[in-house]
C-alpha cells in the first residue's frame, strides 16, 4: 500500500488509497506583462522589477500520471513540440522532483515515478512564461497526486524556487509583481481584455536581452511601482490601461531584432490601442477594443515574413486549474 502525507500527517495502508487519482491534468494560462519596470542591475546579478502580469487564454494542459517504478519520463505535443526539453532541464520535470524531494523529507524515501505530458499552446521561448507555466502546473499535479495540500497559496513556496514567473502563474488573473517578480499582490482588473498575440520566426535569449538593457543604461529607478497603470485597470478604464502599458525590456529587444518595431508599428496603424513587445521577446503583444478589432489586427501583422502566427485571446484568464475526469483520475 502507498504512503502519503496530506500536510503534517503521514497515512499507511489508507483504506481511501484506491480513491486516489493516478492521472491528474491541469490547465494552465499564458501571461502577458501589461508593464514591466526594470531596476538597475543589483549586487546579487538581478535587476529588481515592479510588473504587472495578466493571464490570457492561451492554455497548455499538463498531464501527471503515476507509475509504478521511480523513473520520471516526460514528453511533449502541440505547437513547436520540438523546441521543448524532455529530460532533467525542464521545469515541469524539476516541479516533479521538488515534490518528491518534500515527501522524502518526511518519509525518507520517494514518492512513486511519474509520466508527465505536455500539450503546448502557449509559444515557446516567447516571454508568454510557457516554460514556467508548465512547471506550475506539474507542481500543482504531482501535488494533487499525493494529496499534498495544493491551493495556490500552500505552493507558492516552491514555485518561487522553480522560478520568478512560477508563483504568478499558478495564481493567475492580474497581479502585481515586485523584487525578481515572485512577491505578488492580487490587482483588481474590472473588465475584459480583447488581444492578440504575434509570435516571432526566430527567438530571443532572454540574458541577451537583459545584457542589452544595461549596455543601454539601464533604467535606475525603473521598479517604481505602476501606481497609472494599477489604478486604470481598477476604473475599467480600457483607454488609460492602454495610455500606461510599457516595457523597458522592449527597446533593448528591438535593438537586437529591428523588425519587432515594424511588428509593433504595422499592428498599431490596424487600429490597436496599444503594442508592446511581451518581457523579454520575441512575441509582440496587441491591446485591442474588441473581436473585431483583434481580427484586424491579426490580419495585418500575420501578413509580416517575420511573423510566424497570431493567436486572439481574452484575458484576464485563471491561474492553474485541475480539470475534472473520471473516477481514478483528475484527467
């Protein structure tokens, strides 16, 4: 019989252990930062950051079976499939580990070996937190499999370990993010938000990019919270969300790629309120009034050579979520 925890209490030979799920799926979002603030680079190698993140619905689905053995395999469909690591590199798999590593904490051995699977729709490598979003939601599953507590609160410890994108996307909505982006306040975000979503033919190295911001000066100061922004977003005031959006990472990205300004210029004179390039690139971020201004916008910027396809969303969207499924899974 299995041995779980479920918070401090160990339990043996459970007599509800053939109710526990052996597959658990979970649905996590795509982010986009509606501004993102950068510091000066700090003594510990970080720039401090004040941004503001949104979930869209643009969704991948991560699916944690368990096995019988100890082995951990994992492997991955959907768009750009080939450009996602399947072994020990990826954050869905080391989400997994760090799991298991609690449980062996208290129970001196580790838990059971997992199959992850990973369907993809969020880009890759396109600052839209897809890596990071995955491993919320392989944290989230390996929890639910062992009966771990799993609300978004009681895991936001590891996710910050895993990552400074990680704690938002389990939580989902819209948030403030200070210090690395991993100290979160919930903002208040009354409406919907109609977007569309260009993503690159080549990426972006996100260190690259970084590196450029401070060959360029940096921004000192650049953290100061986005008090405009924040403030617009609570109003439901779509034209001043628009007027405060920004990103200080998006000058360094077109310097290293110029034709990400034409992207952004091309899907303003289509009519979107605002464009901005989505953290640290390559993807290019349109604010648009409604679905038919996203199908005008999609139209012209999906006509560029350098773009490889948009997407409309909506935002703001949820946090990591665990679908349902039939009696013996969560899938």
């Amino acid at each position: 019989m299995n041995f779980c925890r479920y918070g401090k209490h160990m339990m043996m030979d459970d007599p509800f252990d053939l109710l526990r799920p052996t597959t658990v799926t979970v649905r996590v979002s795509a982010k986009v930062n509606l501004a993102l603030g950068v510091g000066s680079l700090a003594p510990d190698g970080f720039h401090p950051l004040a941004t503001v993140f949104e979930a869209i619905g643009i969704h991948d689905e991560v699916t944690v079976t368990r096995r019988d053995d100890k082995r951990i395999t994992l492997t991955v469909s959907g768009e750009d499939a080939d450009q996602v690591p399947t072994d020990e590199t990826n954050l869905a798999w080391r989400a997994v580990e760090m799991v298991r590593e609690e449980f062996a904490l208290e129970r001196g051995e580790r838990d059971h070996g997992v199959d992850i699977h990973i369907d993809k729709s969020i880009p890759v490598a396109g600052g839209m937190a897809g890596g990071s979003a995955d491993a919320a939601g392989a944290l989230l599953a390996a929890a639910a499999l062992c009966r771990l507590p799993d609300s978004p609160e009681s895991l936001q410890p590891l996710a910050a370990q895993l990552g400074s994108d990680v704690p938002f996307c389990l939580m989902g909505g819209v948030a403030l993010g200070r210090g690395r982006g991993d100290r979160l306040a919930p903002v208040i975000c009354r409406g919907r938000h109609h977007w569309v979503i260009a993503t690159s033919n080549q990426g972006l190295s996100t260190p690259a990019v970084y590196r450029r911001f401070d060959e360029m000066g940096g921004n000192p100061g650049g953290e100061a919270l986005p008090n405009d922004l924040i403030s617009a977003l609570t109003r439901g005031d779509l034209d001043a969300v628009a007027a405060t959006m920004g990103n200080d990472l998006q000058a360094p990205a077109v310097d290293l790629r110029p034709e990400l300004g034409e992207v952004l210029e091309v899907g303003k004179e289509a009519g979107a309120l605002t464009a901005l390039v989505s953290g640290s690139g390559p993807t290019c971020a349109f604010l648009v009034r409604d679905s038919a201004g996203a199908k005008k916008v999609s139209g012209a910027v999906s006509a560029l050579p350098q773009v490889n396809r948009t997407r409309a969303a909506r935002g703001p969207a949820s946090g990591a979520q665990v679908l349902p499924g039939p009696v013996g899974s969560f899938a």
